[in-house]
C-alpha cells in the first residue's frame, strides 16, 4: 500500500530533496507544500498519512499551521512530524506541548529522516 506524505515547508529545495529521496522507496507518494495556507488545502484534500511541518515559515508558522490542521475533522488525526532550524529550549518545549510525533531540528540527514518516517508509519 502506497501511503501518503505531505511536507509544508517554505525551503523549496529542502522539499524537493526529502521528496525525491522519500519516493525513491517506492511505496512513498510525497506532495509538497511552500507555505502553511497550500499545506492546509493540500492537506484537507490529500488527507496523508503523515505530514512533515517546518516551524519557521514567513505566511504562518507551523504551530499555527498545526493548530488549525488539529481543529479540522479532515485533518485532525494524521501524525504530524515538527521540523525546525530552531532547536532551542522554548522552541522544543512549545514543540512538546503540541499534540505531535515527533519534533526534529534541521538539517538532519536524508536516511535519518526516511527511518524516522518509516518507523511512525508502521506504528500507525
């Protein structure tokens, strides 16, 4: 079974790589959104099995991204993963107040990221 991935993160490369290296699995189908309006439509509509959600973003942050995904029945259940270049003592404790899987701190390497993944999505 293919499952669904859905990353919102404003870095477009940053995407584009976790992207590729997550499709090359071939049991992956990764969607990206660039800022947090597109990854709440993309997210409403696709419905993933995952979502990768970058903190710092210009239009919206994540939290507020997360809070709006965790108030929409559509989208209230999926596992979200927190990514952050932030990696400081509030930042993580905000992030651990949060109804989230996982919170990484950027730049983490492409197989770390894919075994994290993996392992959340066998979980669920």
């Amino acid at each position: 079974m293919v499952k669904k991935i859905l990353i919102i993160d404003d870095e477009v490369n940053f995407g584009k790589l976790v992207k590729k290296n997550l499709e090359l699995s071939g049991n992956l189908k990764v969607e990206v959104a660039v800022n947090g309006n597109e990854g709440i439509r993309l997210a409403s509509r696709l419905k993933p099995h995952l979502i990768l959600l970058d903190i710092l973003m210009p239009d919206m942050d994540g939290f507020q991204v997360l809070d709006k995904l965790k108030k929409n029945v559509n989208t209230a259940l999926i596992p979200v993963i927190l990514l952050s270049a932030k990696g400081d003592n509030a930042t993580r404790i905000q992030a651990s107040s949060k109804d989230v899987e996982l919170f990484i701190t950027k730049p983490i390497g492409s197989s770390e990221l894919k075994d994290k993944i993996i392992k959340i999505l066998k979980s669920i």
